[in-house]
C-alpha cells in the first residue's frame, strides 16, 4: 500500500547524521566536547552517544551541529512554535448598528455596550445601515457616529472616519494605548 498523506513535513527541514555532507562542522551539545570536528569525527561522537548530529544553522562557516534526540528536537521546536502562537495579542473586533434616526434611549444603550467592549480591549466597528430610502439621512448618520467618537474619546480613539460602502456607514474606534490595558488588568493592578 503506497503512503498517500505525502512527504514528511520536517524531512528537509534540518539536515541530519549522513545527510550533511560538509568536511568540517562546528559541534555543540550536551556531554560532548565543543569545538571543530571533521564530518567522521562528529558523526562518531554522536554514535557514541546515541544521538543524531542535526544541522542547525546550515549557513555558518563551519557549520553549526548539534548532538541532540531529533525527534525530541523537533517536539521542542513545536511547542515553542505553539506557545509564541498562543502569546501572539488576538484582535477582537465587535461590532455594533444603529439606524439613522436611532434615538437618545436606544444611543446610550449602544453607547454603553460599546464603552465596555473597549474597556475589555476589543476594537469596535460601527456603522448605521441604511434601508430603502433612507439612504438620504447620510448627515444624520455620520453626526451619530461622529457623537459616539466624542463620547468614547477617553477611553476609545478614532481608527478610521465614518466612509460610506454601499448602504452601510461604517467607523471604527481602538482602544487606547495610553491607557495601559483592558479593565480586568486595571483590577488586578487595584489589588
């Protein structure tokens, strides 16, 4: 039965043991004596010990090898990779509608969903949709997302200005940055 999932993701990723085919390698590892080896010499010191001989940084004069477990090499490398991924800062966007003639009651609910949004850390995209022909009350829309900028100024700023696609009006607010972080790092910060 032929292997269908294709070739190995890692088998050119680093080359290992008889693949590298330079005369002299810089070696390092664990409980092996560092320095310049010729390729024979490297390759035996990592047979002696049980371990592979992984290239790891290919463009250096000599190149740098390391003795080391490759499966377990590889296992640390993905994890490290799996954890930048899980530090990497995630954009939360939320978005909130009004109409064009929305009223005062229904503004400052919006107004305080959207004050706590920020206050979590997420951006916030707003925008006034437009039905029929009320597409004629663009100013009414544009000043109601202009007051809602103003009203969010000390916590939230401006990202972009209220543009018109289509039958939407859209603006979006960030948080900001002087402020120093979401809500429930300021409580940790209080305590």
């Amino acid at each position: 039965m032929q292997n269908t999932r294709g070739p190995r993701k890692d088998s050119n990723q680093h080359r290992i043991n008889d693949e590298i085919r330079e005369r002299e390698v810089r070696l390092t590892g664990d409980n092996v004596p560092n320095g310049i080896f010729p390729i024979a010499k490297a390759l035996s010191i990592a047979d002696k010990e049980g371990l592979d001989l992984v290239e790891i940084a290919p463009n250096a004069k000599p190149p740098v090898c390391r003795v080391i477990d490759y499966q377990k090499f590889l296992y640390e490398q993905k994890r490290r990779a799996k954890e930048q991924k899980a530090k990497a800062t995630k954009v939360v966007i939320k978005e909130i509608r009004f109409g064009p003639q929305t009223d005062d009651h229904d503004y400052n609910f919006k107004l305080k969903h959207a004050r706590g949004f920020i206050e979590d850390g997420a951006k916030v995209k707003t925008y006034v949709f437009f039905r029929g022909r009320s597409i004629v009350f663009k100013d009414q829309g544009e000043e109601l997302l202009l007051r809602l900028a103003t009203d969010l100024q000390d916590v939230a700023q401006v990202e972009s200005m209220p543009r018109i696609e289509g039958k939407r009006m859209y603006m979006m607010l960030a948080p900001k940055k002087a402020g120093g972080g979401s809500k429930k790092e300021k409580e940790k910060v209080e305590e």
